[in-house]
C-alpha cells in the first residue's frame, strides 16, 4: 500500500491554487425547491474552464437542494432527543439531494473542458454542535498534484454531539485556504458583494471588509439558509484573510467577473485583506 502524506502534497513549485466556492444563492433557485440555474452554471463552468489559469479547487454550496431540508429537519441546532429516527431521515434525504446537484455541477464543468473530480468531505469530516472539528485536505492535496480540480459541497456530516448536521462550503473554504496555502479564495454569489446599511434607500457595496464593519451587519431572520447568510459568509472572509489568505465576495451573474478574478484581476466586489505573516 502506498501511504499518500504531506511528502506527496503540493510542493514548493506547484502553483498555489485558487478557491472558488460558488453560492448554492447563485446556481440553484434558492426558493423554488431543488431548481438549478441551468444557464448561470454553464457560463460560471466556462469561465472556470478558461485555458492557462491556476489550478483551482471548486466548492458548491446547497442552494435549494439543502437549505429547506435543513430546516425542515432542523439539521443545523441540536436534536430535541437522542437518536431522532426523523432526523436521520431528514439528514439521508438532504445528503442525496445535495449530491443531485454536485453531479449536475461536475457535469457542467467535463462539458467545459475541465478536469473535475468529486471530493466529498462526508466521509471524513466531523462536526461537534454544528462547528466543524475535524477535516481532511489530504485528498484534496493528492487530486490538484495529480492536475485534477478537486469539487466538493456543502453537505450533511456526521457530528460528535447530534448525530448529524450540516457542514458549509464556506468553512471548507476557510481550512483548505490555509491547508493548501492558497492564493485566494473567491465566494461567488447572487449579490455584487456584502452589502452595507442603507445611505439614502440604497445600500452601497462594502468594497473592504473589516470586522467592525461585519459586526455592524444584522443576521439575518426568516431566510431560508442554515448557514448563515451573508454576514456568516463575511466571517469566513474575515477568517481566511487573518490567516493570510486574499478573499473576495464577488458576483456570479455578472458576465466575465469569475474568470477576470481567478486570474487575479480587480474586480468589483467586497474583499478582505490578507493579514502579513
Ligand atoms: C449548505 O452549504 C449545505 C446544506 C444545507 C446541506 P452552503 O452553506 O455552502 O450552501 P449555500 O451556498 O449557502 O447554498
């Protein structure tokens, strides 16, 4: 048997790699139940696929193949009691749900001429109360040394106190930026960016995050997304740029945004900084 380890991981002449997660807010529906948006994935695969850039890890969110089933089974809070058979039923059918349309987003990205391969994280990452507490970015090390990209989702895992809950693309995100030392880390969503309070009825972009500014934005109530919204999203991007990572919030329906920004282009959108190391 070979032992796969850091021997085999990305070495010092490996191009750092990007990490996109696309927003389940911008490929699916998010509140027509399990719709994905057939023409934003395609063009958000293409402009993936562009010939000559880095190599690129790709996550995906849930969207409406996982959100209301979350909720329904209320998946992200404890359990009322032990062993809730509901629950792990609840749980089994948002974890095939998700992969419905994981498959659809490898799809998209063979169709586009990329290197795809799927890497769930279920079977090895664990949460306790919801937070995850322990992930595996081996794998994803040994696909990109091997010139593949690595896809992986927002999905159902198993967790240490309730049995089951359910684990963000987003916190993927942040232990793989520092994991794999990636170059940045682009969230694509539905919205131009983190949005700021209004000024005269209109609320601008907030162009540079910082944590004062994410303290100042309201979770956000009723919405149908476990995960945390918008201002969830904000400290994952706080938290990766703390750990020296650029990370930007970006929009996916704007054309050519995703494929300027994964060449390292500026683009319009909320960033936060990397801290020096
Ligand atoms: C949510 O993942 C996973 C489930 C609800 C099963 P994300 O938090 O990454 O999904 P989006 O981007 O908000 O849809």
């Amino acid at each position: 048997m070979r032992l796969w380890g850091r021997a085999y991981g990305l070495g010092m002449a490996s191009p750092a790699p990007v990490i996109v997660k696309l927003g389940g807010s911008v490929i699916t529906r998010k509140r027509e139940a399990a719709r994905i948006r057939p023409k934003v994935l395609r063009r958000l695969a293409e402009e993936l696929c562009e010939p000559g850039g880095p190599p690129l890890v790709v996550l995906h969110g849930a969207g409406s193949f996982g959100h209301p089933g979350a909720v329904r089974w209320r998946l992200a809070s404890a359990p009322p009691s032990e062993g809730d058979p509901h629950r792990a039923r609840g749980a089994a059918i948002v974890s095939a749900e998700v992969r419905r349309l994981h498959v659809a987003v490898l799809r998209e990205l063979v169709d586009a001429g990329g290197r795809p391969v799927s890497v769930p994280v279920a079977g090895s990452a664990r949460n306790h109360e919801g937070r995850l507490s322990q992930f595996d970015p081996d794998p994803f090390r040994r696909w990109l040394s091997a010139g593949f990209t690595p896809v992986s989702f927002g999905d159902v895992v198993l967790d240490d106190r309730w049995g089951t809950s359910i684990l963000s693309a987003d916190s993927i995100a942040l232990e793989l930026a520092s994991a794999l030392r990636a170059e940045r880390v682009l969230f694509v969503s539905d919205v131009p960016g983190v949005l700021g309070p209004a000024i005269r009825g209109r609320r601008p972009v907030i162009p540079e995050l910082t944590s004062e500014l994410v303290r100042s934005l309201q979770p956000k109530v009723g919405a149908p997304d476990v995960t945390g919204g918008i201002r969830g999203k904000a400290e994952a991007m706080l938290a990766i740029a703390e750990k020296g990572t650029l990370a930007g919030l970006i929009s996916g329906l704007s054309d050519g945004a995703l494929s300027r920004a994964v060449r390292g282009e500026a683009v319009y959108g909320s960033w936060a900084k990397a801290a020096a190391h």
